[in-house]
C-alpha cells in the first residue's frame, strides 16, 4: 500500500497504519455480524424504537426550526427543477427573481446560467 509522504509523515510506519486499517476493518465486520444476530430479537427491537423515539423527541425542535429556516430555500429549488424540467428558466429568472437569486447565493445554480 503506497502511502502518500504528507500522511506517512505521521508518528505511525507503514505497517502500523495497516494494522490499524484492519484491525478497523475487522471491528466492523464483526459488528455488523453481532447486528445480524440480534437484529430480530424482540428485547433489541423495543430497546431501539426506545433510543429513537428519545431522540425524536429530543430533537423535534431542531428539525422543525430547520425546516422554517430552510423553507424559501426548498421553495426555489422545486421550482428550479419544474421550469428546468419543462426549459422554461428564462421564466422562472422573470417571474421569481428572489428565488433565482436565492439559488445562485447558495450555489445550486451558477451565474453563467444568466
């Protein structure tokens, strides 16, 4: 395995960095064997919808204020891929201007477009 000499410049050889790779590699593989194991016993699956609903719960707040925030945002972009979808652009820079400058502000549409 050829390491570029940026990382290799590191406290680990070579040999060490492959031993933790797959030592990694390992450590995933037998995890997701103890997942295939468990993942139909009744006692994991109500102690997992437990861990998410918790974290619903949790976070309801966040996902809402990002959804708020975020609004204008997914407003343009599905008007974007209508009128790009139907080759009317030219319509949507005329008839939505703050949408269109809201999707060239946030990249989803380059200025070379105009």
């Amino acid at each position: 395995m050829n390491i570029p000499k940026v990382i290799c410049d590191s406290e680990f050889d070579e040999i060490q960095i492959n031993k933790i790779l797959s030592d990694y590699k390992n450590r995933r593989i037998r995890d997701r064997i103890r997942y295939e194991t468990i993942k139909d016993d009744e006692e994991f699956k109500l102690k997992n919808r437990e861990r998410a609903k918790l974290h619903y719960e949790k976070n309801k707040d966040k996902r809402k204020e990002k959804y708020i925030e975020n609004n204008d945002l997914m407003k343009a972009r599905n008007s974007y891929y209508y009128y790009k979808k139907n080759d009317k652009l030219d319509i949507l820079q005329s008839k939505y201007p703050e949408r269109y400058k809201l999707l060239l502000d946030n990249g989803y549409i380059s200025s070379k477009m105009t």
